[in-house]
C-alpha cells in the first residue's frame, strides 16, 4: 500500500526536491511549465524580427540608433537601449568596410581663399556646396568617383565617374548639380587638386554664379564633410569589394547615391531623417509662412 502511493505520486516528489534544489516555488515551475517565455521575452522576439526586417533593408548598413528611429516611425514604442541590447545579443551590427589612403595631390598653390571657413551648417539650399574625389577599386583599374554636396541638406546633388582624374571628372560633376539645382550665388567648396586649380573650372564657376573656395594646404578638416559621403560609402556600400567592370561599379555608386543615400538614408546631422525628406519638409514649412505672410512671390523652396 505504501508502495503503490509512493510510486503514483514519485513525479511530484521529485519536483518537490528538484525545487527545493533551484531554490524556486512549486507553483512558479508549473507556471513556467505552462508558459516557458516571459511577456518581455516574447515581445523581445517580435522586436528582434522588426529589428532584422529593418537590418536587411539597409543592406547592414544601420546601427541601434537609426533601426530605432526606423521602429519609431513604423509606430513601436520601444527605447532606443531595448534595440541595442536586441542587437548586440543577436550580434547584429553595422557593417563597416575598410580605408584606403588618399591619393597624391600635388603641390597646388592656393589660388582661391577659403571662403567657407568650416561654415558646414548654412540655412537655405544652394548655399554653399563642397566637392572632393575618391577613387573605387575594379579589376579594369581604378574608377575615380567626384561629387557635389549641398551642405543644407547634404545632398549629393552631383556626382561623375571616370577611369582618369582628367579635369572632366569635376566638370561632369558640377555639370549635374547646375543642371539640377540652378544656383544663383553658391559657394562651391574644394581642396587644392589640380582639377579645382584649371581655368576650365574657375570659368566654368564664373559663368554659372558659382564662387570657388579652397581648402588650406594640408588641413582635411577644411573638407571635411565631402570627406565624410565618401566614409559612409565604403562603409556601407563599397566594403573591401573589388568590382569586375567600371561600369559595375558605377551602377552601384548610382544605386547607392539616387536610391538609398539621397532617398531613404537617415543622417544624424538631419534629425534622423534622408536629404530628400529634410529639403521636402522645409519646403512645405518654408512656403507655409509665406502664405501666412500673404507674400506675393513664388514660393521656390
């Protein structure tokens, strides 16, 4: 008779010692039984497929901080430390590709003042602009990549590739950011390359309302922010690749500039939102108040 009750009720005696053991209540483990995840758990694990969800959309580009902003607009309520813990358990993180030195200047003199002076935040578009070149590696040989930047919103609003650094690298360039933007009296700010140095450029400038600044001798910071598009790009586009074919590689700078970096990339500098969305909402904010001040002109934007 003992027998027979000590063997119907063996399981609840070893859960009985095997909770004494743990250090846990009898009622937590059959609680656990029935739900083995925690709500925090569970709700940690729809996150984590949102997180990956926005991962892949950046083509592993995005960190913590702009995967959060990219929940926040999709309307979670999570914090931004919640997304980097999710992250970092599940070794999720932002890709970065390698650095390459730059390649030789010459000795330019000045023949431009620095007009700029590290003035990088300006409040209206076309204001000043700042160029640079950056060279990608393909089995062809060298493609060397020249942009044009609009400090306002920092958008790439011009951009050439060429397998040479001939002065139609630049002018291509600057060729594009006219054609797109028609500035009136911008600063376009360069370093001291031989290409920014030619009478073709500063005629050029002369000629469509461009004022031409140069960097000083020897002080990238001067340059800084065309310096910092061509960081992002290696990092998050180009990452120790080497392309077959030129054009490849100029198909991917294009995918890379049009489609993601202008259009959806968020940037600290902006708030955490892409060029093309700062400029549209301060257009709308900017023709807004001269509606309100019933002004007569057009509103350009």
């Amino acid at each position: 008779m003992k027998y027979t009750f000590i063997k119907a009720h063996r399981g609840e005696f070893d859960t009985a010692v095997m909770c004494r053991l743990l250090d846990v209540s009898r009622s937590g483990f059959y609680q656990w039984l029935r739900k083995p995840l925690s709500d925090r758990a569970v709700e940690d694990q729809r996150l984590l497929d949102l997180i990956r969800a926005a991962y892949r959309a950046s083509r592993g580009v995005y960190g913590a901080p702009r995967i959060f902003l990219d929940l926040r607009e999709a309307g979670e309520t999570c914090s931004k430390h919640r997304v980097a813990r999710i992250m970092r358990a599940n070794h999720i993180k932002a890709l970065h590709g390698y650095r390459t030195p730059r390649y030789g200047r010459g000795s330019t003199s000045l023949l431009t003042p620095n007009m700029l002076q590290r003035g990088f935040t300006v409040l209206r578009p076309n204001t000043a602009w700042v160029t640079d070149i950056t060279y990608v590696r393909t089995w062809e040989g060298w493609l060397y990549l020249a942009v044009v930047r609009d400090l306002y919103s920092r958008r790439i609003v011009g951009w050439s590739t060429k397998p040479t650094l001939a002065r139609e690298l630049v002018l291509d360039a600057i060729l594009m950011a006219v054609r797109r933007r028609k500035p009136k009296h911008t600063v376009i700010h360069s370093d001291q390359g031989s290409q920014f140095g030619s009478d073709v450029w500063r005629g050029f400038c002369q000629a469509h309302h461009l004022h031409p600044s140069m960097s000083r001798r020897g002080n990238c910071w001067d340059n800084a922010v065309a310096e910092s598009f061509f960081s992002s790009l290696k990092k998050e586009r180009i990452r120790k690749r080497i392309y077959t074919t030129r054009e490849m590689a100029t198909a991917e700078i294009a995918d890379y500039i049009e489609l993601f970096y202008n259009r959806t990339r968020r940037h600290s500098h902006l708030s955490g939102v892409s060029p093309e969305t700062f400029e549209a909402v301060s257009k709308r904010a900017y023709c807004g108040v001269r509606e309100t001040l019933g002004s007569p002109h057009r509103c350009d934007g």
